[in-house]
C-alpha cells in the first residue's frame, strides 16, 4: 500500500498569489493614473501657450507698418531686411513663453507707437527699433538676439 500522497494546499501561497496579481493591477492602474494625469496638465500648459504664441504673431506683424517708412539714405533692401529681422526677433520673444499675455499685450501698444513715430519721423526709425530691441534684450535676455541684430540696428546712435 502506498501513503498518501494527496498534499494539503498552503494557505499563504494562495494569498501570496491574489496578492501578487492584485498588486500588478493596482500599479498598473497607478501608473495609468499618472500618466493621464501628466498628459492632461500637458494638454492645458499647450492650449494656454498656443494662445501665447498667436498673439506673439499678431503683435511682431505690427512692426510690418514701418516698411512704409523707410529713413532717407536706406536702401529698400536694407530696410525691408531690418523690419524682417525685428519681425523675427519679435516672434522668438513673444513665442518664448518668457512674456504673459498682458506684457505681450504692452509690447504691443509700445510696438505700435515707435511706429507711429516712425512713421511721422521716418528718419528716426533705426534709433527707435535700436531701442526696441535694447528693451527686449533686457526683458528676454538672449532669446531677442537669438537672429542677430541686423547692421542698422546695430549702427543706429540711439538718439
């Protein structure tokens, strides 16, 4: 006759078992959690710097005007190139996400009136973009000359 070879089952290796799946799914449903949570902070920092970003366009096309204005002695080129570099600049600033909405919105209305004085005094225009630029060089730091400041700029006196 044989003995009995039937085994009692360990209670600990079943609840160790339960326990090990239950875990598993606990963590996945963290990690789920988690990773859902990220992507919806994501999502509104994005929708809210887009808005940032269009309205950074919207203002760095105002300085398009002051094609209209071209100083005495500049050639059309020349000029055309510095309001580009401005425009570019000013689209690097705003798109930097270094400026809110309103101080994005007050560099517009300053935008706005260098070229109107620009546009009254064309001659003064250089020294007036000279100090745009100055300003949001101190405002952004590096990101306003990430393009180079173009050479009228550079040239003009600041009066």
């Amino acid at each position: 006759m044989q003995p009995n070879t039937r085994s009692i089952p360990n209670p600990a290796d079943q609840i160790s078992g339960t326990s090990g799946r239950r875990f598993i799914v606990l963590f996945t449903i963290t990690i789920l959690i988690f990773w859902a949570s990220l992507w919806v902070g994501f999502r509104f920092w994005k929708s809210g710097y887009d808005q940032k970003a269009q309205v950074g366009r919207e203002t760095a096309r105002h300085i398009r005007k002051l094609v209209e204005a071209r100083p005495a002695g500049v050639s059309v080129a020349v000029w055309e190139d510095t309001v580009d570099h401005t425009e570019a600049m000013l689209i690097a600033v705003t798109g930097s996400n270094l400026l809110n909405l309103e101080q994005i919105q007050a560099l517009t209305v300053e935008i706005d009136e260098r070229v109107a004085t620009a546009i009254r005094e064309p001659n003064q225009g250089p020294s007036l973009l000279k100090g745009l630029w100055d300003e949001l060089a101190k405002r952004a730091g590096p990101v306003a000359n990430i393009y180079g400041r173009p050479k009228l700029v550079e040239a003009a006196n600041g009066k």
